[in-house]
C-alpha cells in the first residue's frame, strides 16, 4: 500500500499495522517537542504540535490505547458507540482523520465504589472524543514534561506512587529538620478547577480549542444534561494531564529552593501526587503560614483545602498518604537521633485489601480449586508488590495467617462431609519446591498452588532522578535500566523470560511494561512439536500477540490468548484515572 505523509492512501488494515514503526514515529515526535520546550523555541513547539495532531502514527496508537488498552474500552460514551473488531478500528481510524469540525458530546456519568464507601462520579467520554484526547496528549504533555516540577510524581510517564513514597522517605528522616508535616487535602480537586485559569495556563497550544471543548460540554446523568461551568471530570484521557497543569507551580509557590546538587535548602518542600499532597516544615509555625500560602494559591484556581481533612502533623504522630502510613518510632537505643522512620501499609490499606480478599473467597464459594488459583494469584502479587517497598513484612505475616484461615474455610465449605486429614492431603503440602513449606495451598494434580505474602521479600524502591522525564532523548539508557523493575510484576518464571528478550515486547519494541496486559508466545507453535519451556517462550503485549494470530487458523497455540501467565494488577490504591 503507498503511504503518504499522513498515512496510506487507502484503508486501515488494523491487522497489518508495523507497530515498532508507530512507536518509534510518535517518540520521536515527543522528544522533539521536549527538547523546544526545554529551549523556549515555542513557535517550533507550536509547528511539532501540529505535525503530531495531524500525523497518521499518533492516530493510530490513539485509537489502540482507547479501544484495547484503557481500562474503559468496554465502556460506551453517551453515544452507546463501542469498537471491538480489527476491521472497526481500521475504519475508526480514517475517519478520525475526515472529522471536521470536531464537536465534542458530553461525557457519561457514572459512579464506581470509593475506598471509605462513597462513590466517585466518572464523567465518560466517548470513544470519538477519548481518541482525540489521546492524540492532544500525546501533542501536549511533552512540552508540559520540560517543565513540571520534580516532586510532581502522579500521572506522569516513568513516575509512580512508589517515587512519591521514596521522595518522602528522604524527607522523612529522623536527622532531617522538617519534622511537621501538612497533611493536605483539596476538596473536589477534578470537580472545581477553574476553566478560565487552566485555558489560560496552557496558552495558545494547538488543540486548545478542543481542550476547551471537552471542558464545557457538560455531562448527562440518569438521561439528564448537566453543565459543567468549572472542573476536568475524571474518567478523560486528557484529564490527569490537565489537572497536573492546573496545580503545575506549587513548590514555587511555596519558596521551594535547591543547591547545586538539588537538595532543597529552603524551610518547606512539597511532595505532590495528582491532587494529593503533602508538606514538610520545619516548624509548626512554618506549617501554618504555609497553609495560608497554599489557600491564596488553590484560590486562583478555583480550589480550597478541606478544612475537616487537612491537618498539620509531627512525624510522631504519623500520616498516611498513598495507603502507607509514615510515621517516626523512639527508638532509643539504636538510633542517635532517638527515632527511627517506619513506613508500613496503613491500617486502612490492609483493612481494604482483606475486605477484597474476602470478597473474592465468597465469590469463589462453588468454584474449582484451579479458579481460586487463577482468581487470587494475580491480586496477591499486585498488592505484595505494591507494599514490599515498605516495612511490610509483618502485615505480610498477618495476611498470610488470616488466607490460611480462609482456605480453611472454602475447603470445609466445598467438602463438608469429608475428614480433616483427607481435605489437608488434597490442597496442602510442599508444592512450592524451593520452600521448606509443607503448608501451602494448591491443586496437587496441576502443581498450580496460592501464592503468600509472605515469599515477596522487602525490595526499596529507587527514586527517580529529579526532573527526569521520558521525553528527554538524552536519558534513553537510564529508561531503558529503570524498566527492567517493572519485572517483579511478573510471575518468577517469567521475570527471566522478560530479562532474556531486554524487557521489550519484539512486536512493536516498545517496553513490556507499558501498562498493556502481557501475554506468553511460544516460539515454535506447540502444534508443530513446541515445548511449553522457557527457552521456548516469549512474553509479548496482548494485542500484539493477537496480531500474529489474526491471520492463523484457530489453534491451540491461540489459548494464551485466554489464559494469561502473567496479568499486571493496578495499583490498589489509586482511583480511575484515565480511560
């Protein structure tokens, strides 16, 4: 097919896309915006931006990240519109590049579950309008990466609640001076950000019409429509990104200063995740003035601290931020400074996963042994990797105590009639080999077994260098070596596998860990004589190994299409970001 500047002449062949190219062209867009951004070059910032809003890659992974990604992609719009065949996105995008003038709908409200028992509203667009959000990302934030703050950590790419945790795990230390703390937080942060302030911090960008747009067009609830006079609802793809533009500024605000080395040297320093943060000072006068700095500048923006939920704190009282609780110990007989730092999964974290869990073990009531396996295995591995960052290894004790109590249950559920002796010679023994553990629990006829808590060991997490950011092509080695952590989302077995084909996916090169769900591919196809070894196998994206299928006959080879080896878990903690 003759490719044009844009993209080819004739149709989308979804199952013919080269998607290593795809990558490779909208990167290299990104880092050339990034790189006039750090220059003030603004006018060629304007002119890439273009390019990137028109070019047929950036069209292209858009519509990937909307309709096979994102963790709505089977939820509708209020236009009811969903796209689940290869054919269907080949048409969706061609015609994204014809839709003019672009209109955006209002977004679809719904509501999901909050960790204290409320509800959270959603406002979801449509797939249409989800799609051109990720292409107005993609032109946006690499100019807004040159210049964020390097303790702003949520909704950025290569940065993590886990950064966050480690930045303040350096603030927090016993020998340090910043002792009390502002635990804060903004009421309906999403909900009440001001339009005029935030079109107005982005300046005239391309896509700043739309952005508008997007902005304006309201929500319908219950068949009701409803407009939106301030706030960038969550459930957008372009939301996050605007709410980290609307609150871009606040270590400024507050007097934030650094050495030559970057260490801050001023009284306060600010650790900021999404619309969740705190502050560390060096007193309690200190703290309240700052907050007083803080109310003027949420102000401008249309925001307010919560006057119930924000609270100033010495680290011996302790406080919880992103489900750890960071709290200073006496300890004075081993530390000079008579403290020592802990932080642990707060009570609330381990309250909620336990809830979860026993949630699942009810659901799993009638189910098969190798269901519970498949159910829980991947939970246990989200959360243990989630909290192993922390002083963990007693709340890992604990879970582990409190699931054998549960199993004990499902199995006298499952076989009321049934001896003692006979149930603990069917489901518990040594299955894990390299355990002197006679009690795990599992299905001796597979070898399959329940993972515990208790085998992931304390593992710290490294901080991310300062302002680093993705965009920069000057750090591309210190990307790629970050990317290999995100292996200890995978099973054991497979963490070699990953390690052995250098942590990219070698359908479309992109990194393993890029959020997509991975799935196993077996190098030579178990119908032609292939063995299920490790030596045999490759881990790939899930919808890039459907791509090498989409042209096969139907085989057995295409059930890992169904049962994944490997399923990354969310984060427990965070809230639906973008969809």
């Amino acid at each position: 097919m003759q490719e044009t500047v844009n993209g080819p002449m004739g149709p989308t062949d979804w199952n013919s896309v080269h998607w290593r190219e795809v990558n490779r062209q909208v990167r290299n867009l990104r880092q050339r915006i990034f790189r006039a951004s750090q220059e003030g070059d603004w006018r060629k910032v304007a002119s890439l931006q273009k390019l990137m809003l028109r070019s047929y890659s950036n069209r292209l992974q858009a519509v990937r990240r909307v309709t096979q990604v994102n963790q709505g992609k089977r939820t509708a719009g209020v236009d009811k519109v969903l796209i689940k065949t290869p054919k269907a996105r080949g048409e969706f995008v061609d015609s994204l590049r014809i839709y003019q003038p672009w209109r955006a709908k209002p977004a679809k409200r719904v509501y999901i579950p909050k960790a204290n028992g409320k509800q959270r509203p959603l406002g979801i667009p449509t797939l249409r309008d989800r799609a051109l959000q990720a292409m107005v990302k993609n032109a946006l934030e690499p100019s807004w990466e040159a210049r964020f703050e390097g303790t702003s950590y949520g909704f950025r790419p290569g940065r993590s609640t886990h950064d966050a945790i480690a930045k303040i795990f350096v603030l927090s230390r016993p020998n340090g001076r910043k002792k009390f703390v502002i635990d804060a937080d903004i009421e309906g942060a999403f909900d009440h950000i001001d339009h005029a302030f935030l079109l107005h911090a982005i300046g005239p960008t391309p896509g700043r019409e739309l952005i508008r747009q997007w902005l304006k067009a309201g929500y319908v609830d219950r068949k009701v429509f409803y407009s939106t006079g301030a706030g960038t609802p969550q459930g957008g793809v372009i939301s996050p990104l605007l709410a980290n533009i609307a609150l871009h500024g606040m270590e400024e605000a507050m007097g934030v200063t650094r050495n030559s080395k970057g260490e801050i040297t001023s009284p306060c320093a600010v650790v900021r995740y999404a619309d969740d943060f705190v502050v560390f000072c060096e007193s309690e006068e200190a703290a309240r003035s700052a907050i007083g700095i803080l109310q003027g500048w949420l102000g401008q923006r249309g925001l307010s601290l919560s006057t119930e939920k924000t609270r100033i704190v010495h680290l011996t009282e302790g406080f919880n931020f992103l489900g750890f609780n960071i709290r200073h110990h006496a300890a004075p007989q081993t530390s000079k400074s008579g403290y020592k730092l802990l932080i642990k999964p707060s009570r609330e974290s381990v309250a909620q996963i336990r809830s979860n869990l026993r949630q699942n073990w009810i659901d799993l009531k009638g189910h098969s042994v190798h269901d519970v396996i498949q159910r829980l295995n991947p939970i246990i591995r989200g959360q243990a990797n989630y909290y192993r960052i922390g002083v963990a290894s007693e709340t890992f004790s604990a879970l582990d105590n409190w699931m054998f109590q549960r199993q004990v249950r499902w199995v006298n559920h499952t076989h009321p009639n049934k001896p003692t002796h006979w149930k603990k010679e069917r489901y518990w023994g040594r299955l894990k080999q390299a355990r002197q553990d006679y009690w795990v629990f599992g299905n001796k006829q597979t070898g399959a077994y329940l993972w515990k808590y208790s085998w992931f060991p304390i593992q710290r997490h490294t901080l991310v260098k300062g302002s680093a950011s993705q965009d920069d092509p000057t750090l591309r080695n210190y990307w790629e070596k970050r990317a290999t952590a995100g292996a200890k989302s995978l099973s054991f077995r497979f963490q070699e596998v990953a390690r052995r084909q250098g942590f990219r996916c070698e359908v479309c090169g992109d990194s393993l860990f890029n959020d997509e769900e991975l799935h196993r591919h077996h190098i030579k196809p178990r119908s032609q004589g292939g063995k299920d070894t490790d030596a045999n196998l490759t881990l790939r994206h899930l919808y890039c190994h459907q791509q090498i299928h989409a042209t096969q006959t139907m085989t057995s080879d295409v059930s890992d299409l169904l049962e994944p080896d490997a399923v990354k878990v969310a984060s427990p903690v965070l809230r639906g970001g973008s969809r």
